[in-house]
C-alpha cells in the first residue's frame, strides 16, 4: 500500500512488472506527482505520463540492465526512480 497520496498514478503502474512488488519511497512519489503538476503548468494542458518502469525486483532490474545499486531496485530499499514517457510531449533525445 501506498503511503503518499497521488491524483494521477495508481499502484498498478508503480509495482514490479513481474512480481508486482511495491517499495516507493513517499518523496519520490511526491515529486513524481509534482513533475505532472509542472508539466500540466508548463504546456497549460493536461500531460499524460506513461510510467515505463519504476519499482523493480532484483530479477527484474537484472532483466532490464539496471545497475546494481540501481534506484529502481526495491528488495532492500525504497525505490524513486521512474522512466516515463509522454505521448503529450513531442520530445528528442539529445545526443551529447
């Protein structure tokens, strides 16, 4: 169960894709909410975020390349990373 508050996002999105495990920390869930906030403020309009992936498994994290010490990893400490998406925004990635 979550302990923050959030408007736009529901447990579904935040849990492990394999096993369903949730193990968010309360800020990164705040600023996950506010991030939306930002946008919907920035492009005056209601952004959708897409949640890719947040909390992970240590199988998971491993199937996906994450690190070791990734901040998506949640066995052993709250996760608060999350890899969004928007199909609101028309973004590039920049190469360096």
């Amino acid at each position: 169960m979550l302990q923050a508050k959030i408007e736009n996002f529901s447990e579904t999105e935040i849990a492990c894709k394999c096993c369903s495990k949730i193990n968010v920390s309360d800020k990164g869930l705040i600023c996950l909410q506010a991030f939306r906030y930002y946008l919907n403020n920035k492009f005056k309009k209601n952004i959708r975020l897409n949640i890719e992936s947040a909390c992970r498994c240590i199988n998971h994290n491993k199937e996906e390349g994450g690190e070791k010490l990734s901040r998506h990893e949640c066995e052993t400490k709250k996760s608060d990373a999350f890899d969004l998406t928007s199909p609101d925004i028309d973004y590039k990635i920049r190469k360096p």
